[in-house]
C-alpha cells in the first residue's frame, strides 16, 4: 500500500510541475505576442507600411514529349535553334534528342 501511494505522490508532484511549467510558459508566450503586436502598432502609427510577405513567382513550363507542366527550375532544359525546350525527365530529353538528331 505504501508502494501505491508513493506512487501516487510521486505522479501528482510531478503533475503540479507540469502545471506550473505550463502556466510560466503562457505567460512568457503572451508577453512577446503583447510585445510584437505592440511594435507592429508603433509602426503603424508612425505612418511607415508593415512588410508584405514576399511571394515566391513559380513559373511553370511544358515538357513537349510527354505534356508534363513542371517548375522551370527543375526542369531538365536543351536550347535548340535559340529556342529552350524543356523536360520534366531525363528519359523525354534523350526521346526528344533521339527524334530531333540532325
């Protein structure tokens, strides 16, 4: 029995530290929300723009031989009479090289 409630203890002793833990946490977590929403207002109020979030522009290209759309950036790319052909796969970039040989 004795086993059982310093058991017992022991879990409830270690449940009001978890409280506490969480309580300080809160509170420190609402101080640096207060804090920044605080600055964006001062900023505001001075006249000056908040940032806007930069938006990353994703272009899209086609891959000819197989009609993938993939991001320009991945794409595998060949330039062809000063013209750029692009490819989502090695395999479409060496069929298209195969069926354009000169």
């Amino acid at each position: 029995m004795e086993l059982v409630m310093g058991l017992f203890r022991f879990f409830y002793i270690i449940l009001l530290i978890r409280m506490v833990l969480n309580i300080f946490l809160n509170i420190k977590r609402r101080a640096m929300l207060r804090d920044h929403i605080e600055a964006a207002q001062r900023t505001l109020a001075e006249g000056e723009e908040a940032e806007e979030p930069k938006q990353r522009v994703i272009t899209m290209v086609e891959d000819k031989i197989c009609g993938n759309r993939i991001q320009k950036e991945k794409a595998y790319i060949i330039n062809k009479n000063d013209e750029d052909h692009y490819f989502c796969s090695w395999d479409c970039r060496e069929k298209f090289i195969n069926e354009n040989r000169d």
